[in-house]
C-alpha cells in the first residue's frame, strides 16, 4: 500500500452501501464493529480507493492510494494461489508479522469469501 494520507479525507466513490454491508456482516458474524477498510477498485489506483471507516463516528478517518495486483492473461481478478492477481470479497485482519519493507511489520489477510478462499496474505 502507498500512503498518501491527508488532514482532508475524501474518496471518489459513495461508501453508503458499502459502510451499511459491512457493518451488518462484522455484527453478524461477531466481529470488530468499531473500523473497517474499504476498497474500491472500479476507481483508478491513481485516486484514493481505500478508506478506514470509523463506525462510532460515523466517518471516514484514513484515506489512502492503494495498488492492485498484477494479474496473466488480462485477467483482473483471481482466486488462485500464484496468479498474482488481487482477489475480491471480506477478508479479516489477521497475525502481526515481520516485515523487510515499509514500516517492518505487515498483517496476514485472511480471506472470508469464496472469491478469496484461497488467499492468505502476508
């Protein structure tokens, strides 16, 4: 992820549906209901596509640029392990790990779909 974070958080996209979905799916499967990062690929990875959403304030509170995948075949993308390609749906935010870029810490992705079954990300 690149960050690009401002005093001013606003987004290209409408996150109603989004923030109102998310919720429900976090309450219903007993998960942190205080945050929760969206992200928007239909918007260019030149715009900030990816929010936190603070539910108890009812708010944006980061926004960011964010890269996407890099996929074969011009395929967008995939749920196979090795395609390279970033695979949609909800994924939890799992272990703290060592990292040997960025910040030096990164946190495995746990895909919660069936687009995303196959993903364990570091």
């Amino acid at each position: 992820m690149i960050s690009a974070c401002s005093q001013k958080h606003t987004v290209d996209y409408n996150l109603t549906n989004n923030v109102h979905e998310a919720f429900q799916f976090c309450k219903t499967n007993g998960l942190d209901t205080q945050k929760v990062i969206l992200v928007n690929y239909a918007v260019p990875s030149g715009k900030k596509r990816l929010v936190v959403w603070d539910f108890t304030k009812n708010e944006i509170v980061y926004s960011y640029l964010v890269a996407q995948g890099k996929c074969n075949d011009n395929q967008k993308f995939s749920n196979q392990p090795s395609s390279n390609c970033s695979a949609l749906g909800r994924y939890m935010v799992g272990q703290k790990t060592h990292s040997s870029w960025g910040e030096g810490f990164s946190f495995k992705l746990l895909g919660l779909d069936t687009s995303n079954t196959n993903c364990i990300l570091k």
